[in-house]
C-alpha cells in the first residue's frame, strides 16, 4: 500500500505527523511518501522534495516561483497517477494542494484534506473547488464540520493536534532551564514567522520593539526559535544588519515550544503560531507585515474583523494585533509592555486560553487515522467484484 501526502510547512508537519503517529500502527507495512519534513520523517516518511521548497507566503511573492512550484506540482501529479497511491492526503497548504487532489480525483485516486483553508474567514467561494477535489476533509476546529456537510463534503472533526501536544500546564521554569534562559528575569519570545519572507518583512519590526522594551525593563531577556537553518542564518544576518546584536537575543534553532512555555509574552507573527502561543497560555501581541500589494488586496477579502486564530476562536479581540503599517516598534513594544505588566489580564488571558485548549483537545492521532483507514475500505469495496 501506497499513501502520498503533502505539507508545504512547518506547522503542517507538525499535525501531519499527529495524523502518522495513528496510522503508522495501523498500516505499519504501507509507503508513506511525497513532501514533508523531519516530524513526518520520524513515522517513516520519505520527502521526495526538500519541503522548503514549497515554503513561501502571500499573493504577490508566490509570482516569482510559480514555474518552480508549478513543476513540483506537474512532476508529482505524473508520478502519482502513474504510481496510483491507495490515498492522497493533502495537508493544508491549500494553493498547491487543492490542484492537485482534484487532478488525482479526477483519475479515481481517493483524496482526503488535512485542515479546511480558512473559508469561513476569506474566500468563500473556494468551497467549490474544495467539492470537487476532496473525497473527505478532516477539521481541527469544531464549528467547521457544519460549514462542509452542509455543502454535502464528507467530514470528520478530529480536533486540534497541537491541544494533544502542548500541555494543558505549561513548566515555564523548566523549559527556561532548558534554554539556558535566566530564572529571575523575564522573557519575551520572539517570533517573526518560519517563511523567509516572513522574516525578511516583520523581523526590523520585531527588533525595534525589542530595543524599546529593553530600555523599560534592562533585564529582560530575549529568545527567538528558528525553523531551520537557512531561517536562522538569515535572522543573524538581520539582527547585524538592525544594529541589534547588543540586545543579546538568543537565537535557537527550532524548539519554538520550549521558547513559547519560558516566555512571559510572545511577539508573534500571525498563523498557527499564535494558536500555540494561547494553548501555552501566555499573553501576546500578534503581529504580520508582508508586501504591500499582497495585503492591499487580501484586507477586503476578510470576512471577519480578526486574522489571529486565538481572537477568531473567542470571537473577540482578547490580544492585540498589528498589521502592515500598524505594526511598527513603538506601536508593538508597547502593546506588548501591557502585556506584560498587567497581572489582572494575564489571569483572564489563562483562563481564556485553558477554556479553548479543552475546547480543542480530542484523540486526533486515532480519529484522523480511523477516518483514513474508513476511506481506504470505502475504496476497496467499490473496486471489489460486484463492489
């Protein structure tokens, strides 16, 4: 047996290995192959593209990849119809994957789409396509199984992977032992994003507001995780470039969690990062920049008022968040200075964020291999004699 799958980013392959981690057990003997990183990798999946080369964000920056990611997509497609895996699970990443389910459908290759896109924020519409190119989507939030059954697309809620993974009581003094962070003074994390673009748009922004919090607190203690390598030589190469290098940062590479559960605060790019900045319950300030004409045009595409996933879970503003030109150093440094020095906050924000985490935890490893293993017998019946 033969099962392909894609996740374009770091975040998805970290649920993607939530979903492998049940069903490895379950088909310990199958192929497990296509785009992924190194969590996948740890349940025997092979990356037959490094999965960096798919990491890139916004409207407008995807244009000067698009013949690279085109062909990515073209030479997977190729291979996939020729090989004929038992499923395709694309794991969000929705502007390449979407494309391609619908192709592999279209030739009767069953296909299931690990996290809805964010049709009930921006892009409505896109719920089409999604008709026509999924035989099963797999939700982590628990308002979206209506929003598919009612456009007649089979659904499973499996709840959030990351609710199984972090802690419901985080252990802030022993993940600052583990960085080798300083118990007695306070930490902000920071992080700018996992994309190169990300961090070529938000981080003079991110380091402004940390120079300004230092001169309000000079103890205060810097930390910022990596997503790779090439993420963080190009942080340091900023951080030289922003005259910020006597701010002492303490740039690591990945543990994103550890720095999450030692912070006090998070200066957070928008995205599933800020989701698992509330599930470690710690207050923030979520912040995005990225090119001009991208955000133009995707401000007036947004349904709702908020673009961080904490504040659309709770329906409310319970963290601040700066945009484009909104998030500048003063503005962020000092929204995340409330932040930090309002214990009466910090209470409500931990009870908000503890309420959502037990919201959002269930057995997703067995509810999301269960709804696969569903599929591929759903499958072998219809191609079995008489089927």
């Amino acid at each position: 047996m033969s099962i392909a799958m894609v996740a374009g980013e770091s975040s998805g392959d970290l649920l993607a290995s939530r979903l492998l981690s049940g069903l490895r057990p379950r088909l310990p003997d199958a192929r497990l192959h296509g785009i992924g990183g190194p969590h996948m990798a740890e349940h025997g999946f092979v990356s037959d593209w490094p999965m960096d080369k798919l990491t890139v964000r916004g409207l407008f920056e995807v244009v000067p990849r698009y013949r690279e990611l085109k062909g990515i997509q073209n030479t997977l497609r190729d291979q996939l119809l020729a090989e004929r895996p038992s499923v395709f699970i694309g794991i969000d990443y929705p502007g390449f994957n979407l494309g391609l389910e619908q192709q592999l459908r279209d030739a009767g290759i069953p296909t299931m789409h690990f996290i809805g896109p964010q049709i009930w924020a921006w892009r409505g519409g896109r719920i089409k396509k999604i008709a026509r190119a999924v035989s099963h989507m797999l939700v982590i939030f628990p308002f979206e199984e209506e929003i598919y059954r009612k456009a007649g697309i089979p659904v499973t809620y499996v709840g959030h992977p990351l609710a199984e993974i972090i802690p419901m009581e985080p252990d802030q003094a022993g993940a600052r032992a583990a960085l080798g962070l300083q118990q007695d003074r306070r930490v902000v994390a920071i992080l700018p994003g996992s994309r190169m673009s990300e961090l070529k748009y938000n981080t003079a922004s991110f380091l402004g507001a940390a120079r300004l919090l230092r001169r309000r607190e000079p103890q205060l203690q810097f930390v910022a995780p990596m997503a790779g390598d090439k993420q963080r030589a190009y942080f340091e190469q900023l951080i030289v470039e922003t005259g910020s290098a006597d701010l002492g940062i303490h740039v690591i590479s990945g543990q994103s969690h550890a720095a999450m559960e030692a912070a006090d605060a998070v200066l957070v790019a928008s995205g599933t990062a800020s989701l698992e900045v509330a599930l470690y319950k710690k207050p923030m300030v979520i912040a995005y920049k990225m090119m001009r004409a991208s955000y133009a045009i995707m401000r007036h595409m947004n349904y709702q008022p908020w673009v961080g996933l904490p504040n659309i879970l709770a329906r409310e503003f319970v963290v601040p968040e700066l945009l484009q030109d909104a998030a500048t150093p003063q503005a962020l440094a000092d929204a995340l200075w409330k932040q930090l020095d309002d214990p009466a906050h910090c209470r409500n924000l931990r009870q908000r964020f503890t309420d959502m985490h037990h919201s959002l935890l269930r057995d997703t490893a067995n509810a999301s291999a269960q709804a696969v293993c569903a599929l591929l017998d759903r499958q072998r019946a219809r191609l079995a004699p008489g089927g």
